[in-house]
C-alpha cells in the first residue's frame, strides 16, 4: 500500500494559527458565557440559568474519554474542519430557535452540539498545533495562540453583548436582537471554517499513522489514566484541582444576572450594552493583564513563592461583589473599578492554578496527563455552579455573595498544602 503523499504547504503560520485559536476560544465563550446572558435577557430564572448552562461544561470535563478516537479516526486537520462545521450549524441554530416557542429546549440542544464540537476542536487543535510545527515554532507561538483565544473571548463577551444590547434598543425587540447577534456569529464562523479549509496546512505526520490500532491505543490510554491516579499525593492534587476555584465555579454564574438585574430584584440595572462592555471587555483585558503580570512574577520567583498570593489574589476580591450587592451603587465608574480588580485578581490567580496542572503532568505521558487534569478543573466549575442560581434566589444577592466569600476558604487552604509539595 503507498503512502500518502504529503501537499506542499505554502500558507505562514501566521496565516492559521491566530484564526485556529480565535475559533477555539470563540465556541467556548459561546457556551459559557453568551448562553447566560442570552437566558437571562429571555426571561429564565437564575435557577435555570446556572443549572442549565453548569451542565454546559460536561464536554470538556469528560473529553479525555474520546480523545484517542481523535487520534485513531481520520487525521486531526479533518476533526478540525468537522468540529467547526458543527459548531457554525449549533451558533445557526440557536438563531434559528430564539423566536419560536419552544426556544428553550432547541437553544439548549444546538449549545450541547457546540459543547461538544468544541471541546472535540480543542483535543484536535492542539494536536495539530504539534503535529503542523516544529518544536521552535510551537515555543514562538505560543504567545500568538494563548492572546488570539483571549481575544476571542473579548470578542464574544465583549463586542457581540455589546452589539446585542444596540440592535435590543434599535430593535425594540430582545428575541430579534439576540437571534440576529447568532446568525452573525454563525456567518462569522462558518467564514472561519472556509478559511482553514484553505490555509491549514497537511502535515504527512497527521495524515499516514500506519503503526495505530485501537487494540494498542485502549492498552496504552488504560495505562495513562492508571498512572495519573497512582500519582504521590493523589488526595492533595484532587482537592486543588477541585476546591481551588470553588467561590469563583459560584461566582462567574451569577455575575452576568446581577448586573442585568434591576435595583428592585437586588442587582445593579445596567443595560446588555454595558454588561458587554464592563464585564466582557473590560474586564477580560484586565483579566489577560493578571494573567500576563502573574506569569512574568512566577518566572522570575518561582511557582512556591507565589502560590499563597495568587490564591489570595483570584479569592479575596470576591468581597467587592457584596459591596456592590449591599450598596448598589449606581456610578458606572466605580462599578467598572470593582469588576476590573476581581477579574485583574481573577488571571493573576488563575496562573497559579495553571503551573500547577503543568507541575503535576510532569514525567510520563505529559500531555494526556494535563488533559486530565483539565477534566477535574472543568468538573470542579460544573458541579459547584449548578446549584449557584437556586442558592442566590433563596439568599438574595448579598447573602449569595457571603456564601462565596465563604466558600474560597478551602481553596486558599489547598493553595497552603500544594505549596509544600512544590520543590
């Protein structure tokens, strides 16, 4: 049997891996952060906001369960195609769905399509990005990759809320606004999917795997997850990948109704426009900031010295969203000063909980490793979330925002005990 030969590839780089990771990063905040916004705008109850969109993150908490399907069937330039497809008929679809009368379950039917298309893209995109470069273009960029994920995140909680809180006021008519919003991303989307059919490249090393069998592969991933759970201090590793982020897995449900909602309900009553523009632009810039501040400190001064800090840092600004609760303050500046430090707070914390994953995937099957431990991180937000809306209807959101408080105490308690195990 011949081997395949290998295209000749005359795209740069920089012609695919900006728009790869622009793709991969623009689903997830689909997911994650649109989908509460686009509830809570329609009229559901935070109940069913944080329940409905928790179960959201199942995908990327058990994607390490057919990751070796990526790698068996088909090359991952196919799954990458693939998986944006779907993704652009889940965005359509939710556009579609919005003004009918049995929104609800369609809507949340094309956000599991995208959930699950999008986490399938992430296993496939990062695979390609080692598969299609050589080991000094992956280190040049990973800066590249890591800011144009982050842009699509500014981009989705950002530009798109922003223009879906214009075309509510010109419109006059939410439904309208938000299905009009979708089909624009989905026209978005699809354009993207278009362009990687053109400009990824063909690597031969993703195309022709002679030597793979699913016997062989179920042996070797059986291996891998028996060694990930045979790891010194199992126990220790759990409770920070689970408890780390435990107030903020609340938090980042409730954040978006609490603006949205008017003083009377308990929030702060600001328009769609504006949550799109504090909350999803501002704010994320300030979290890409701390994110940046806390990787250059780490560098310098190692992992242990900050991990105490970083936990105090990503916790202890949640006190500012019990101000706002109990003040309601109606100063769009100090509300935006608020927003900025947690979510500052918010990437310079996270840094830690990030180098952690990487220290603990260290030694054999480093990779597999990793995704694993991203599947306990994706667990400890979905699980704790879950409940967040009941919790704050019964509570109210000042009570709501104590009960987070309260809850970021085993996290900073984790960050203490991980830091004896750090060499």
């Amino acid at each position: 049997m011949m081997k395949p030969i290998a295209r000749k590839q005359h795209t740069s780089p920089w012609g695919w891996v900006p728009t790869l990771y622009f793709a991969e990063g623009l689903p997830y905040v689909a997911v994650m952060t649109l989908s509460v916004i686009l509830y809570k705008r329609l009229g559901l109850s935070n109940t069913e906001i944080a329940l409905y969109t928790s179960w959201l993150y199942l995908p990327w908490t058990i994607k390490p369960l057919w990751s070796p399907i990526v790698d068996l069937l088909k090359s991952k330039r196919w799954w990458i195609i693939g998986m944006q497809s779907l993704v652009g008929a889940g965005l359509a679809g939710v556009a579609f769905f919005i003004p009918t009368d049995w929104w609800v379950q369609a809507s949340l039917a094309c956000f599991w399509l995208m959930a699950f298309s999008s986490a399938t893209h992430d296993i496939a995109a990062d695979g390609f990005y080692m598969t299609a470069l050589p080991p000094e273009g992956q280190s040049l960029f990973v800066g590249i990759r890591n800011t144009f994920y982050r842009l699509a995140s500014i981009f989705g909680q950002g530009v798109l809320v922003m223009l879906a809180g214009w075309l509510e006021i010109s419109t006059g008519n939410i439904a309208l606004a938000w299905s009009l919003t979708f089909y624009l991303t989905a026209a978005l989307f699809i354009a993207l999917t278009a362009w990687h059919c053109f400009a990824l490249p063909h690597p031969a090393t993703d195309a022709f795997r002679p030597n793979l069998s699913l016997k062989q592969l179920s042996h070797e991933f059986a291996g891998t997850f028996s060694s990930f759970f045979r790891k010194k201090n199992l126990g220790l590793v759990l409770f920070f990948l689970l408890t780390y982020r435990l107030g903020e897995s609340q938090l980042v449900k409730i954040v978006s109704p609490f603006l949205l909602d008017n003083p009377a309900q308990g929030g702060l009553g600001l328009s769609t426009a504006n949550v799109g523009m504090i909350y999803g632009t501002v704010g994320v810039a300030a979290l890409l900031a701390g994110g940046i501040a806390g990787g250059w400190l780490v560098s310098r001064q190692g992992l242990k010295r900050w991990m105490v800090p970083m936990a105090l840092a990503i916790n202890l600004p949640d006190l500012l969203y019990v101000y706002l609760a109990a003040a309601l303050p109606q100063n769009i500046w100090l509300i935006t000063g608020c927003v900025v430090v947690e979510q500052l707070g918010y990437g310079f914390g996270f840094t830690a909980y990030t180098l952690f994953l990487i220290h603990i995937a260290t030694g054999k099957h480093p990779a597999a490793h990793y995704a694993i431990g991203t599947a306990f991180m994706a667990l400890g937000m979905m699980l704790p979330g879950m409940p967040a809306g009941w919790l704050q209807e019964q509570m109210g959101y000042t009570m709501f925002f104590i009960w987070v408080c309260l809850w970021t105490i085993p996290g900073i308690a984790a960050a203490v005990w991980a830091k004896k195990s750090l060499s």
